[in-house]
C-alpha cells in the first residue's frame, strides 16, 4: 500500500512509485489511512517531477484523461483514489481514450465519480447565499460533499468580478478569496465566525429575501419532495430563507 500527503500531486506521485516497483496493491492518503495487522506500507514523498511524468502521460493520450483523473480526485467517496487508480491503469493499458465506453465499469466508475463532483458543482451555482461584510466585501459558506470550490472560481469570478469575496468550505476548512482582482485558494483556519462582522444592513436584506421567498410561494403547488430533490436538506444550513 502506497500512502501520500492527500495533495493532487503526491497522489500523482504516487502512481509513478506505483508502476516504478510494479506494485498495484492499492494508494491511499495518509490522512484517511487505518493501518491493518498485516499491511505492508510505504510513504511516498511528492515529487514535482514524478508528478509531472504522470500528467504528461497522461495528456500525452488524451486530454480528456487528464482532466477525468485531475477533477475526479475533487470527488468526497472514500474509495476515490481506488477508482481513479483503477481508471489510470486501464487507460494507460488501451494506450487510447475509453471514456466514451461508459459501460466498461472501470470507465463507469470513474466518470460517475467526476459526474458526482460536477453535479455538486452546479448545484452550489444557485444556492450559495453570499452576505455582506462590514468592510463591503461578500462571505458564503458551504458544506459541500466534494473539493467543489477549485471548480466554482471561474463561475464566480464571472459572476461577482467587481467585488471583493470569499466562498468558505467549512467542512475542509478552506477558502476561495477574490481580492483587488485576485482569486487564490487559502487554508481557512482563521475563518471562524462572520456573523460578528455583517454589513449594518445585512440583516435588513436576509429579512426581505426571507419574506420575498414565503410570499412568492404558491402554496397549492407546493411539493417538499421536489424541491428537497433539486435543494437537497443538507445544503439547508447555509440557506438564508430556510433558517
């Protein structure tokens, strides 16, 4: 078993190790990992350069493989780096591009992983409720079930480029800032609260929201399944107009 710092990079390193000591027992994040009785286990440093062969490779047969195995390591499944592993060695064994066979389930496997990820992102599109900070600048805070956040940038960015922002993934504790132009991924540590630092009228605006939601509601039609299908319950913490 091969264990890597959980960063994109050193998972790519790994794989080198892998196909380097023709071991395919299986990589995992150091992170996640639960030593068993008998496992036989080496850490694998990151290495830009292996890291980079990997991608080469990788680009080399398709780009669409490297974007599969780069976005489908954003998914939150616990057996990713198995899925995504199992994908590489296939691909690189064809020499060619299968995604087009979706029922090969090796390729199924993988591309439901990298369409769970987009699903979420697409979701996070419309639900993402941003508020205003005292110092003009805006604050959204998600829980999402994958690494969605590298996937938003470019959406945000073109929707909100002249303000200042931050989309904060509370459950990883990371965020997206977007200042003076400047959109970079930081470590969240020190994002504890915000609630202390609203715009004075923050909460005069969450208050219409609030009521513009009840009052275009057609109580006739209304259907709890429906809309829990398309704004599942678990996004519903960070939803102004549902708290």
């Amino acid at each position: 078993m091969l264990i890597y710092d959980s960063t994109f990079e050193g998972f790519l390193t790994a794989v080198f190790e892998a196909y380097r000591l023709k071991d395919f027992s299986g990589i995992t994040a150091e992170e996640s990992y639960q030593k068993g009785l008998f496992d036989d286990v080496q850490t694998v440093q990151t290495d830009s350069i292996k890291a980079e062969k990997v991608s080469t490779k990788l680009h080399s047969i398709h780009n669409d493989i490297f974007y599969t195995v780069q976005q489908g390591f954003l998914s939150g499944e616990s057996d990713k780096e198995k899925i995504i592993f199992a994908y590489i060695q296939h691909i690189v064994a064809a020499g060619r591009n299968l995604n087009g066979n979706r029922a090969d389930p090796i390729i199924g496997a993988a591309l439901e992983c990298l369409q769970r990820v987009w699903r979420e992102v697409q979701r996070l599109k419309g639900l993402l409720r941003f508020q205003e900070l005292s110092d003009g600048s805006f604050y959204a805070a998600c829980e999402p079930d994958h690494c969605v956040l590298p996937l938003l940038a470019g959406h945000c960015r073109a929707r909100f480029g002249n303000q200042n922002w931050i989309v904060h993934d509370a459950r990883r504790n990371i965020a997206l800032v977007y200042q003076d132009k400047n959109l970079q991924l930081f470590d969240a540590v020190n994002i504890q609260t915000v609630r202390d630092k609203y715009a004075a009228h923050e909460q005069q605006y969450q208050e219409l929201w609030k009521t513009f939601w009840r009052n275009i509601a057609i109580a006739e039609r209304k259907n709890p399944n429906l809309q829990r299908q398309f704004m599942p319950q678990r996004y519903w913490k960070y939803l102004v107009e549902k708290n």
